[in-house]
C-alpha cells in the first residue's frame, strides 16, 4: 500500500468550458475524500505530500544533525507557539506515567526525585546516593542459651529479646528447645523450669526471630553465639559486635584487641551495672545495654566501615 500512486485524470482538473457536469462534481468529491483518507493514513509518496511540509521536515532534520535542539531538552508544552506539527520526541526519563493516558513530568523540589528532565545534574545523582542513619532499621540481639545433652555440655536456645535503636522491646519470649534440657544454667541464663512450661516451641521461635533480623543492621555482644543458636548466618555487612569494636575499648580504656565484656564495658563507659543479682542474666537488659554502646561509637565507627569497605 505504500507505493500507491493517485494519477489525476485530465476530466477532472481540467473541466470543459460550460462547468463541470454533476457526474464530474460527484467523481471530484470522491476523490478528494480518498485523497484525505490516504493523507491520514500516510500511504501518499512524499513527492505527492505538501512541498511545504516537506521542507519543514527537511529543515528540522538538518537543524538536528547540525545540534541546534538540545539533546536534554523536554517535549513543547501544548499550546505553545512555534509547535511542530511532525511527531514529538520520546518523552524523557523522567516523565511518569499517571493513570490516565497524560504524561506529566516529576514536579520540582522533591527530595526523593532527581530534577526535571532527560540528562539531571552530577550534583543531584550525588544527592540521591547519599544516605543517611536510618534509626529503624536497626535493632540489637542477646539470648540466653540452656544446656542440653551429657552434663549439658550442649547450648541450646531458650530466651531471646530483641530491641529498637531507641531501646523499645520489639520481641521477647521464652523458647522451649527441642530436646530435653539437662542444665538450666540459671545463674548466668536466669532460666528456670517454670519459664519454659508454655514457651514458644523453638522451630516457631525461630521463624519469627528471622523475619525481624531480615533486612536490618544486627547489634550484640559476642553476636556469633547468638547466631549459632539460631542456626543462622547474618550478612556481614549488616552485623555490628560490639566485642569487637576497637573505639568502645579505647573509650573504656581497655587494650584495642581485647575481647571485653558487655558487663566491663558498660560499667566503664556508663558506670552502670548489669547483671547484677541471683537472678542470673537478663536479655532485655543486656540488649538494650549493648545498643547504648553501639550508639556511643555510631557515627565514628560506620565512617571507619566505610572508608575499609
């Protein structure tokens, strides 16, 4: 269909003298109308089409090649004057599709957004990557374990308390381990029989500990055993163990690469005891004491885990 060609017969351009008949007038109408219905549906040859069009087209082509339009320069808004009739460009990345069938570009001025247009600023691609603290996404972690097996030589899970960064108890519950336990250990772990008499069964336990850790930065002391009883592995990139952090022992005073305590290292740099007592551990205190410790050190300590990475 693209190669039709329209061949205007003499009779009709060229009337005899006297006027055209009504059969002329009516062959006339009829092709004027399949010459609009070519038109429209662009099956004319360009030496048939408009020679004024033709040139527009022809100039606009060249002033592209020659890179007088702006690469990055958005669609002209309807109604403007000096609008081209010939097809609009792709719309630019950062126009959004709403609902509707309307494109409209992002508005200006968000702080989640790049600014307006197909090629945004180094400035703003800067802006965008920067990231800050993020108080949500961090949480900390203790367990108490019990023993099972010979002598109960064997930990197993059997309290875990979880907390926000601003130190709000986010979980909290006794676990029942899946095997008979041996030695309650309640001195250290502050279990006894009673706390495990309608515990949350381990296998549950454990799937609703995984879904608060997924995702988020995990703080604790010695934070490897917790992870053994859980039978997990965290990201690495997302662990913080405060054992291992070399500011909290200089600000404590103690050798760099000593493995410290939480109960020495909160004293020092809180001069506040914890476990304290004969009721053994507990692991909501312990969780929100390692937070705090972790937030002495915060700012200085992720630049340095920056700066390694």
């Amino acid at each position: 269909m693209s190669d039709i060609m329209i061949n205007l017969s003499s009779s009709v351009d060229n009337p005899q003298a006297g006027g055209p008949t009504a059969k002329q007038k009516k062959n006339r109408n009829k092709f004027l109308k399949r010459m609009k219905y070519l038109k429209a549906k662009g099956y004319l040859k360009d030496k048939q089409s408009n020679p004024n069009q033709r040139s527009s087209n022809n100039y606009k082509q060249a002033s592209n090649q020659n890179g007088s339009f702006p690469k990055c320069s958005l669609p002209p808004t309807a109604g403007s004057s000096g609008a081209s009739t010939s097809p609009p460009n792709p719309p630019p990345k950062s126009l959004v599709q709403n609902e509707g069938s309307q494109e409209k570009p992002k508005q200006q001025g968000s702080s989640k957004t790049a600014a307006v247009g197909s090629c945004p600023s180094s400035s703003s691609s800067h802006k965008l990557l920067t990231s800050t603290g993020n108080p949500t996404k961090y949480l900390a972690i203790d367990c108490e374990m019990v023993g099972t097996g010979p002598k109960g030589s064997i930990s197993k899970l059997a309290r875990c308390s979880i907390v926000s960064y601003d130190g709000d108890v986010v979980y909290d519950k006794f676990i029942k381990p899946d095997v008979p336990i041996t030695d309650f250990r309640t001195p250290w772990s502050g279990i006894r029989p009673r706390d495990l008499f309608k515990a949350t069964p381990y296998a549950e336990a454990r799937r609703e500990i995984l879904r608060l850790l997924m995702g988020k930065i995990i703080i604790g002391h010695a934070i490897h055993n917790d992870f053994k009883a859980l039978s997990y592995t965290h990201p690495f990139s997302l662990t913080r163990d405060t054992s291992k952090i070399p500011l909290l022992n200089q600000k404590a005073g103690f050798p760099e690469k000593q493995v410290a305590s939480l109960k020495r290292l909160t004293k020092a740099i809180f001069n506040r005891d914890i476990q304290t007592g004969k009721k053994g551990h507990s692991s909501v205190e312990d969780a929100k004491a390692t937070m705090e410790l972790y937030k002495v050190v915060e700012e200085e300590w992720e630049r340095t885990l920056i700066s390694r990475s």
